[in-house]
C-alpha cells in the first residue's frame, strides 16, 4: 500500500517561491514516475510536473522555468520548487504516483494510481 503526504503549502506574493514536499511511505519514490498536479475549484485537474529516476523531468507550458521537480530517494519523498510564484499558480497541488514509469505523462493523471490529500497554494497580488 503506498501512502502519499504532501506539505509545504502557504501563502505567498507575487514572485515568491515554496517548495512542496510528497512524503511516500510503503515505497521508494526510485521506483515509481512521480507527479505533480493541481486543481482550482470548478476547473479540471492540471498536470504540472513529472519525473523519473532514470530519465528527465516533463513540465507543463505554464511552470517551464519557475518549476522544478526532484526526489530524494533516501528520504522517500519528491519535491516541487516553485520559483517566480504567480497568482494563477493558486490551486490545491498534488501529488501522484505512477507504477509504470515507462508511461506517465504530466498532463495525464489516469496512469497515477496514489494520490496525497493535497496542500493548497496560495499566490496574492
């Protein structure tokens, strides 16, 4: 059974930066394509960022240069650098893992089998 806990959350201004972080239990985040989405109330689940151990990271258009994605395996967890925070990045972001890592693209969440509660960002203006 793999467990999922995201954190790093909060409030921040225009341009400001967090990292989130997905504290995976039961496995080795090695093992698994790890994601990140997001979701604003009344709008569909956005792919953000996905990456695996073996090969490179994929970022939506929208985070291409803010974002980055990495893990840690030894701490069994995956992190999300956002940088140059803008309003439109507010939304609740999650986290997701994929057993096949041959196949997970950022912008599909259908091969994401685990999934965390979720941590809500907030970017003001």
């Amino acid at each position: 059974q793999v467990q999922l806990v995201e954190s790093g959350g909060g409030s921040v201004q225009t341009g400001g930066s967090l990292r989130l972080s997905c504290a995976a239990s039961g496995v080795f985040v090695d093992d698994y394509c790890m994601g990140w989405f997001r979701q604003v109330p009344g709008k569909e689940r956005e792919g953000v960022a996905r990456i695996v151990s073996f090969g490179g990271a994929l970022y939506a258009e929208s985070v291409k240069g803010r974002f980055t994605i990495s893990l840690d395996n030894a701490k069994r967890t995956a992190y999300l650098q956002m940088n140059s925070l803008k309003p439109e990045d507010s939304a609740v972001y999650y986290c997701a893992a994929a057993p096949d890592a041959a196949y997970c693209p950022y912008w599909d969440s259908r091969p994401y089998k685990y999934w965390g509660q979720g941590t809500q960002v907030t970017v003001s203006s």
